[in-house]
C-alpha cells in the first residue's frame, strides 16, 4: 500500500448543519494577530478528545454518460494518487475513489500566560483525510438508458455503512445546451475540481454535517455526443454554488 499522505481541512464555523471548508496544508492555528499583552495571551489548542476517527469511501471522480453518448474521466493527485475511468455510456454513472481515514478534532481558544501574540482559531474543527487502503474503480452508480441523471443516487455502500454523502445528478440546465443535429458528433473535455461531499457525524449528542472538498490536483472528463442524435441539456456542477464535479445531463429529444 502507497505511503499516507495526509491533507488538512478548516470548517468555518461549528454549528449544526452543513458548514463551509477551506482545504489547505495547515491551517489548524490559524488567527489574526491581535494586541500584544505582557501578562497572558490567546492560543488555539485542541479542545478534547478527538470527535471523529473512522475509515470510510471518498469519491474522487463521479462520471456521467450523456444518453446516447460516452464519457471518461482522469484524476491527478490527491490521496487517490491518480487514476483513470472510462467507459460509461448511455445514460449512465460510475464511481471512483479511495478508502481514506478521516479524523475530526475539536479546536478552542486558550488563555496561557506570559508575553506573546494572540492567535485564536480560524474554526472550532480541524480535519484531516489520509489515504488508508485500496482504490475502488469502476462502480456503477446508475445503469444505461436513463435519459437524465435527476435520479442519480447520492450515496454509496461498499460492503458497509457509509456517512458520506455527494450530489452529481442533473438538478436544473445552467450552461448552453449541446445539439449534434447538424450532422456531426460533439466532443467536450470538462477540467473541473474534484467533488464536493457530505459527512454526518455525531458529536456531543448533536447531529452535524461538515462540508468537505476532496483535495485532488486536476480532474478533467471527456464526453461525446453521437452525431444526429438530438440534444441534450448541461448542469455544470462545477459552477459557483454548485456541488463540484463535471457535467450531469437531461435528454431534450431526438432531431426533428
């Protein structure tokens, strides 16, 4: 098994519900500085035991086909440390992604004494994600013949219980949608950053759901569209607000 890299994450706020993250490589102290005083100073400190500790599936690359049509998809860095899928067709989705161990500290701010800057946190929970097993290509998240990926399913067990939670289905069309009724098949090449997840945890007796960004380097997805066909609606996933990813479609119909 590759060595672990480990990537950290910083969760803005911890109240109940989803909370927005900011990936970096180290952001567990983070604070602006404030006044300088003689006698105490603030601290960011772990604040106790450790909420989280549990292994679990991260996707690294969810594809959609286009009905009637083809994609395939490569990944670039990240604890997946590459990979590539191809394949899905006709209206269909795969999956792909990494068994990582994710591991959730509570974080507050301390008083100490003595002369010293004050750095207070930048959140209440610092989490890091490192690869923690095998990589699982090629898993069929929705079957062929579906002419819009709006049912796609948005979760995934494997062999397991899992928390996560992802959204890669066709919600509404948010970019120009795409005919090959001129005659000719349609290419597109989509570079994209990796999606966006959902974990649910417990902690302190209070359900939460931290919002996290998978940390890949360079996702790009490859789709076709088959030559007199008809036409086909975009959802960019990837657009500000939206859930990350590539592309989900909804067919229009075929050429008049």
């Amino acid at each position: 098994m590759p060595r672990a890299r480990t990537w950290t994450a910083e969760v803005r706020q911890a109240v109940p519900g989803v909370v927005g993250i900011v990936v970096g490589l180290f952001v567990a102290l983070a604070g602006a500085a404030g006044a300088v005083n003689p006698f105490v100073h603030t601290i960011c400190a772990n604040g106790g035991p450790v909420s989280v500790s549990v292994a679990t599936w991260i996707p690294a690359i969810i594809l959609n086909s286009p009905y009637g049509g083809e994609s395939g998809g490569n990944v670039t860095g990240g604890p997946g440390d590459g990979m590539s899928m191809w394949g899905a067709e006709n209206g269909s989705a795969y999956w792909a992604g990494y068994r990582s161990l994710l591991t959730i500290d509570a974080l507050q701010n301390q008083t100490v004494p003595g002369l010293g800057r004050n750095d207070r946190c930048g959140s209440a929970v610092l989490i890091e994600m490192s690869r923690a097993g095998p990589l699982a290509e090629g898993i069929l998240l929705l079957g062929p013949g579906n002419p819009s990926d709006a049912t796609e399913p948005r979760s995934l067990i494997l062999g397991e219980a899992n928390n996560i939670t992802f959204n890669n289905s066709f919600s509404r069309a948010n970019a120009e949608e795409i005919s090959t009724c001129a005659g000719s098949a349609v290419h597109r090449t989509v570079v994209a950053p990796g999606p966006t997840v959902w974990y649910s945890y417990v902690s302190s007796d209070m359900n939460r759901t931290i919002l996290l960004h998978v940390p890949l380097a360079i996702t790009d997805y490859n789709y076709t569209f088959p030559a007199n066909f008809g036409s086909w609606a975009i959802d960019n996933l990837s657009v500000p607000g939206g859930p990350g990813g590539g592309w989900a479609f909804e067919y229009l119909g075929p050429c008049s």
